[in-house]
C-alpha cells in the first residue's frame, strides 16, 4: 500500500531562492477590496468599519478597523476576527459601565472585605498582611509561577499580574471575557482596560454579568480551534490561570512524545498567549494516532517570535486538524527544516494558515523547491490546502505544476 505524505512547511519564507533559474511571469501581491472578500458581519457594524483597500503580503491580509474606539489594525484573517470581536465587546462593556446595576456593585465593592485586595490588583508591590485569610486558599496557584521564575520564564504582556490571579480576580475577568467571544489574554489593551472595570464589579460586587446574544462569528475558541474542542477550550481558560494552562500544555506535550526540553521551550515562548498556546496543544491532541508531532512544536517553540507568528501557527495547526478529521495522517518527521507527515495515498500535502497566495517570485521559487525536494520515495501527488485564497494566476501556475489546491478550508471572515 502507497505511503500518504502531509507535508506542513511552516516558514517557506526562509527556504526561498535557493532553486536554479529565476521565475518569470510572476505578479506582486495585491490590493484587496475588503467588500469583495469579508462577510458582512466583519465589514461593518455598531461602532466600527473596516478600510476597503487591504493590502496582502506573505500570505497576510492587513486590515485596519476605523472604530469609535480609536483604530485597530490586523495582521491577517485570524486576527481580523479577533479584533471585530473585540470592539463589539468593548461597545457591551461600556454599556454596562454606564447601567445602575454596575453603580451599585461599585458601590457594593467598597465594604467588601475584597476591597482591600483592590490594591493587590492594581498596586500588586504592597504588603500581602491586607489580604483576607479566606483569600489564602487560593496561594496553591502560585507554586508553579515560582517554578516558572526560578526557570527564567516572563510572564507575557497577555497575562494578568500572580497577585490578580492569586485572589481570583483574574478568573471573574476571563469569564467575563469568554461570554463576550473574545480572548482574555488579548493584546487589546483598550479591551483589557475595560474588561478589569467589569470584570471588578463581578468580583467584588457580586453583580451578574450576562450577554444576551451570540457574539460576532460565535464564541471565543471558534477562532482558535477546530470545533470539537471549543468547548473544552473555553471551560479551560475560565478554570485555569496560565501557570496552570501551562503545566496542562506539558503534560499534554510530552503524552504527545515531546521531549521535555522541546515542550519548555514552547511553554516559555512569550510570542504565544496562553490562550493560542493551550489552542495550539489542544488542535494537535486531535491528532490522534500521528506520530511525531513534536516536529510541529518544535518549530512553534524556536521560530514565533512575535503576535502575528503564534496565530500563524496557531492557524496552520487548525488547517492541520481540519484535515485530519478528513483524512487522517499518520505520521510527521522532517525532511530538512519541513515537517512530514506520513499517511496511506501518496499524495505530499503542504498546509498552510495563509490569507491569500500570490504567484510571486518566491512562490514560484518554493514551489520549484517542493517538487525536487527528496521525500524518500517519489509521492503520488501534490496538493497545497491553504486557510484562505489564491490568485488566479496561481491557480494557474499550480495546475500547471499538477498540484491540486485546496483553498479556504478554515475561511474565518471571508465570504
């Protein structure tokens, strides 16, 4: 029986122009119009719109979202849903901020006995004496962030101060967070401003906090995971602080057969949020049966080495997950710097979180590269199956080549 090949190259950029002779009829990346691309919802709506002309480059649309707010710009689909996510939540949550209910949980707040744990949040250098004692069966979470500090680890600019997380705070604001359908550890920091007014309110005051309808593009995890695991992402990071989220993702790495050296380096990569990372591990855990996935986090771990990077990852290891629930792989090693996964048809497969693929110079280059490239055996078929769109013209270039593409398998915004 033929072997099935996946290939996830997973930084083509870095492989490019090392074939021979330079492409000819190639294109430059272009202009999209973001009212002929996105779904209505994530064009425009209460509060914002988005700029129609999109530039593209190295498989990213860029979008900038003009909003009452103030402007937001993202860096490629994923975080384009992100973001739209987000002003939606920031409008609700100033709503809330201006409703009675939240004045008198204000209110409430002050002769709570939480409220000297205020200061804990905000000013987390003071003396720790002020603290209720009730608030001290919550000191267990802090064990594994010593750990992480005495290993050199930083926490990321995502994640909320020990002291906030240590007194349960920071739990109430990732609930908050998660009825709304955005991250909690978002790099919004005009989102996480409001969220800590909330989410205060909720915590000391005892108000209830509810969303009557479904959030723009459905909850949270839907952005971040393959359906299956929505659920289960969005109940973890309510439940789970990062330091927690973290030694989940551990044990989860290593049952995967990473070594532990490759799983802590992935772990302490702070160009992930601990909720890209935990959606990461978990995309890979659906998996099942493929071996060698520490290829992948191998990679995730040593290259991302900023925002956009970690949702390229996380991107491409849900275009991963979609494909195995079609066809299941069955094994990943590398060929030189690209994973491959082993399964049963022959076919190679490149999968990629790519918004848009040009026939650029180095597209033309990789593709040359790809197909002398040295599988061990000779695969049966090449396929490239990528998050968004292509061009024509590389649709062309690909039938030409005999490399069939398979486009929009996670669409995201796209219509």
């Amino acid at each position: 029986m033929k072997k099935y090949i996946v290939l996830l190259v997973l930084a083509p950029c870095s492989l490019l122009g090392q074939s021979g002779s330079p492409p000819t009829n190639t294109e430059e990346p272009p202009t999209l119009s973001a009212k002929e691309i996105l779904k209505p919802d994530f064009l425009t709506g209460d509060g914002f719109t988005v700029q129609d002309e999109v530039p593209t480059s190295t498989g990213r649309n860029r979008y900038l979202i003009a909003s009452e707010y103030g402007e937001f710009e993202a860096d490629g689909n994923i975080m384009l849903e992100r973001r739209i996510k987000e002003v939606a939540a920031i409008r609700k949550l100033k709503e809330t901020s201006r409703t009675d209910q939240y004045k008198k949980a204000l209110l409430a707040a002050t002769s709570s006995p939480l409220v000297v744990a205020k200061d804990v949040v905000t000013n987390p250098v003071g003396t720790i004496t002020g603290i209720p004692k009730g608030l001290f069966k919550f000191v267990n979470r802090a064990g594994q962030s010593v750990k992480e500090r005495s290993q050199g680890r930083e926490r990321s600019q995502y994640e909320d101060s020990n002291a906030a997380n240590l007194i349960g705070f920071s739990k109430a604001k990732r609930a908050v967070a998660i009825q709304l359908g955005v991250d909690p550890y978002s790099s919004n920091e005009t989102l996480q401003r409001e969220l800590n007014g909330i989410a205060w309110a909720t915590f000391a005051g005892k108000m209830t906090f509810t969303v009557a309808t479904m959030p723009i593009g459905g909850p949270a995890g839907l952005a971040l995971t393959s359906a299956g695991v929505t659920n289960t992402l969005n109940k973890a990071l309510i439940d789970q602080a990062p330091t927690e989220l973290r030694l989940r993702n551990l044990n989860g790495m290593l049952a995967m057969g990473c070594a532990r050296a490759t799983a802590n380096r992935f772990n302490t990569n702070t160009a992930f949020s601990p909720s890209v990372q935990t959606a990461i591990v978990m995309n890979l855990e659906t998996l099942k049966g493929v071996a060698n996935r520490a290829a992948f986090v191998d990679l995730a771990g040593s290259e991302a080495t900023d925002e956009g990077d970690g949702l390229f990852f996380l991107g491409t290891s849900r275009v991963l997950a979609e494909l195995h629930a079609k066809k299941p792989l069955a094994r990943l090693q590398q060929v030189g710097r690209i994973p491959v996964a082993l399964g049963k048809d022959g076919r190679a497969v490149v999968a990629l979180q790519w918004d848009y693929a040009a026939w650029t110079d180095n597209a033309a280059n990789f593709i040359g590269l790809l197909k002398a490239s040295d599988f061990g055996r000779k695969p049966s078929g090449l396929m490239l199956a990528i998050s968004g769109d292509a061009s024509p013209l590389a649709q062309q270039k690909l039938k030409e080549a005999n490399i069939e593409l398979n486009t929009r398998v996670v669409p995201g915004p796209l219509k």
